[in-house]
C-alpha cells in the first residue's frame, strides 16, 4: 500500500534536531580521533553536510508515495533518494562549509585546500553517517506503524470480547425474567399479563437499539429503570427503588448491561429473601484518586445482606456478577474494580469503579 504522508511540521523538526545531534557526536568522534586538529571546522562541515542531507531524503520523501508500513519510498526510488541526499548533501554542505571557514570563521587562510585524504575521509564518513541516520528513522517509522498496529489489534479483541461478554449475558436476563414470569402466572395470571407486557416492552427498547461497546450512562440508567419497573409487576409494593444520576455525568460511556447484574443479584439475594422486601438504590457520582477522577457507581439495597459465611456459588449463581468482573477488566485492566460490602444495619452494597477520563476508551 503507497500514500502521500501530511506534512507534519513538528515531527520534522524533531528528525532535524535528532540529526543535528547526530552531526555534532560525528563531529566529536573525528577530533577524539585527530587531537591535533581544531573541533570548529569539523563541527561546521558535520552540521553542514547533514542539515542538506536530512533536508533531501526527509523532505524529499514527502513528495513521493510511501509504503504505509514505514513512510519511506520503495525500491528504486527509495534508494535513489538516499543517494540523492547523501551526494547533494556533501557537495552543498561542503561548499558552504568552505565559504564559512575560511571567510567568516577565518578557520583556514585564504586559498587553503582540503588534502585528498582529508576528502577521502570526509567523503567517507558522510556515506556512512547518511546510511546509518537513513536506517535509524526507517526503523523508528516502521516500529511506530507496528505499534499501532499492534495496539489497533489489542482494541479490536477488547471490542471483540466485550461484545461476546454481551450477548452471553443478555440471555441470562432473559431467562431470569422468563423464570420469574412462569412462577408468576401460576399465582397471579392478572399481573403476569401485565408484566409480559413490561417485557414486551423492555426487550423491544432494548433489542432495537444498535449494538455497541458502549454507550452513555444516561441510558444505562433508562434501561435499568425499565427492568425495575418489570421487577415491579411481580414483587408489588415490597420493591421500591431510587435511581440518582447527576446531570453531569449522563454522558459519561459505559458498556451496556453493566449495572443490571447487581440490580439483579440485589433482587434475588437481597429483597426476594425478606418477607417485606427493601429498596434499591442506584447512585453514580465520582472520586478523587492518586491515578486521577474515578467514576464510582453503587447499587446498594436494604435486603438480607451479605451471610456471615459465603455459600459456595452453584451453578449460574454468580455469573452476573463474574461478567462484570471481566468487562471492566477487559475495559480498564486492574483499575476496573467490582466490590460487594455489607451495609448496616442490614443491607448489601455493591460498588463499580473505574477511571472516568479512560471511560470512553475500549
């Protein structure tokens, strides 16, 4: 794949200040070599030659297709310019580093001339020096493509995983909802009609919206209250429920389905065991941390509350719970975090967290 590259002015000067420093330990290692020889001639010539040389093949390569992987020309013209560069640039740096030195600098008299093996030398390390900066900047370019690469992958399969985690737990609400409504129409055919409509409802918002990694925290919160509102049909007045969103945090991105497995795993662990029921509680706000401003967001309910000692989960009892687990590590690494509490004097509450400035980003 070829491509003209933007002109970006800031990266060139970055090369040129790279080959300028380049140049000057050129320049060092000539004296270290010649102790007897002043280090301002060198110096002038190394800046020189290598100020025209990057400005040829650097500048120059803006103006033919590059291969994508490595923004440097191919074949014969990639070559070509590399030879191109390294000839001009030592003709032109040479003849202005000689103007330089001898009528401005005063390094050498008037007339003085280089000795051939002092132009074999300099011919010499100008091929070398053009040929190892050449590479250098082919080899960060094509790393920088491969890293991008590498990193576009590792997004991808983020995306890939969560999308995955998704359409594994989308049936297990379902099928959690379905269960509810067969115990339902076996002791309330009335309200069992009433909450197939809610799930009619719920699944047509629900199934109809485009499918995503994300998507605002505003309508994570709709989607909640929906379900709610279906959980409602069937436990009366013994659920009650209170959803607190700032205004501020509504567009903030999160993955879909990440709240309900607690709101779930609070009706079925928490209110359903009480005779009277409870009341949920979904609140977001945010957290000031070492790492930065953290997303906080808690569903806390006034059930049976956690048991002194942890029942070994059977099976499905804590799938919900392990999905959000994975999503957020998936999404944010060890900075995702799930927390179940106990909350006194009865209760459970169970608490996401996650870094608010790398929300939106899978």
């Amino acid at each position: 794949m070829m491509l003209r590259r933007g002109f970006n002015g800031v990266s060139k000067l970055r090369h040129y200040l790279q080959v300028v420093a380049f140049t000057l330990v050129v320049a060092t290692i000539q004296c270290t070599f010649m102790p007897d020889k002043p280090y301002g001639p060198p110096m002038v010539y190394s800046v020189l030659i290598g100020t025209f040389t990057w400005a040829i093949i650097d500048l120059g390569r803006e103006l033919i297709p590059s291969a994508a992987e490595t923004g440097w020309p191919q074949g014969w013209q990639g070559i070509a310019l590399v030879i191109a560069g390294i000839v001009v640039g030592y003709l032109a740096g040479t003849s202005l580093a000689d103007t330089l030195c001898v009528h401005y600098f005063h390094f050498y008299p008037a007339g003085a001339s280089i000795s051939g093996a002092d132009q074999r030398t300099s011919i010499l390390i100008t091929a070398i020096a053009g040929l190892v900066g050449t590479f250098y900047f082919y080899a960060v370019n094509k790393s920088a493509y491969l890293e991008g690469k590498m990193a576009e992958a590792r997004m991808h399969a983020s995306e890939s995983r969560l999308k995955l985690l998704e359409t594994q737990l989308e049936p297990h609400m379902l099928f959690n909802t379905l269960a509810n409504l067969r115990v339902l129409i076996g002791t309330d055919p009335a309200r069992a009609q009433h909450m197939l409509d809610r799930m009619i409802a719920y699944l047509r918002a629900t199934l109809s919206a485009s499918r995503s990694t994300q998507h605002p925290l505003a309508l994570e919160f709709e989607r909640l209250r929906d379900y709610l509102e279906l959980m409602a049909v069937r436990m009366g007045p013994r659920m009650a429920y209170t959803l607190d969103l700032p205004d501020a945090l509504r567009d903030v991105p999160v993955p879909p389905l990440l709240l309900q497995p607690l709101v779930e795993n609070a009706i079925r662990h928490g209110l359903e065991p009480q005779v009277e029921g409870g009341h949920i509680t979904v609140r977001a706000t945010t957290q000031e941390s070492p790492q930065g401003l953290l997303l906080v967001i808690e569903v806390q309910d006034t059930g049976a509350g956690l048991p002194a000692t942890l029942p070994v989960p059977g099976p499905g009892q804590s799938f919900g719970l392990a999905q959000v687990r994975e999503r957020l590590a998936t999404l944010h690494g060890a900075a995702g975090a799930l927390e179940l509490i106990a909350v006194q004097p009865n209760g459970t509450s169970a608490t996401v967290t996650f870094p608010l400035k790398s929300a939106a980003t899978p």
